[in-house]
C-alpha cells in the first residue's frame, strides 16, 4: 500500500527539481491543475494513469522510488534507444503479429518498461 504523505513529498521533491508549479507540472503531465491540487493536499490518492503520466513526462523519475521511496531521483538508469547499433532488439515471438499490424498503421514505438519480479523495472524510450 502506498504511503499518500510520502508520496506527496517526493511529488513535491520532483516539481521542485524541475522548477515546476503546481499547475506547470499538470500541463506537463497532461492532467487537470485541480487533480494535482487534490493530490497534493491529501484529499485524492494518485491514480495509476496519474503516476504512468509522471513517469512518461519525466522519465528520470523511478517508480519504484516514487511509490515506496526506495532507489534514487533522479534516476541514474539511463533510456536505451530501441534502435541503438550496441543493442539488439529482442521480440518475443508471440508479440509478432501485434507489432507487425501497428506497423501498418504508421505507428512507431515510444515506450517500453520491463517489470521484473522483485518491483524493479527498466524503462527504455525510442
């Protein structure tokens, strides 16, 4: 269960890092001002679409450390580019189909986090 007061401070401890207000971080993040006002004082808990917007505006902040404050901000994992030549590109064969009709329609892939077993996890941005 996520501590809501830890979790406000360390919200505060990444707007504060970046220089944002309150209503610069919602724009940011793509979220009404009010749902960060109403997080930020308590009265809300912070969604898993809120949380996944953080993490996607500002990908140097870690899940793990935003939930239970363990790890580091910022992040030191540094983003993998899909498409680096030191990488290679591993697709499970059963996601082939789904990738293949994406590629169809023009899509390119911005974002993938891999969850490990032991609430750790890489994120790795195209």
């Amino acid at each position: 269960m996520i501590n809501t007061e830890d979790f406000i401070k360390r919200l505060h401890k990444v707007m504060d890092y970046y220089g944002e207000s309150a209503s610069s971080f919602a724009e940011k993040i793509g979220v009404q001002r009010s749902s960060i006002s109403h997080i930020l004082s308590g009265r809300n808990k912070p969604s898993l679409d809120f949380v996944l917007k953080v993490l996607s505006a500002f990908p140097e902040v870690d899940l793990y450390w935003l939930f239970n404050g363990k790890g580091q901000f910022p992040s030191e994992n540094k983003s993998v580019k899909i498409n680096s030549p030191t990488k290679k590109e591993i697709i499970p064969p059963t996601t082939d189909h789904i990738i293949k009709s994406e590629m169809k329609e023009n899509k390119t892939i911005e974002r993938i986090v891999i969850f490990y077993s032991d609430g750790s996890f890489k994120n790795f941005n195209n």
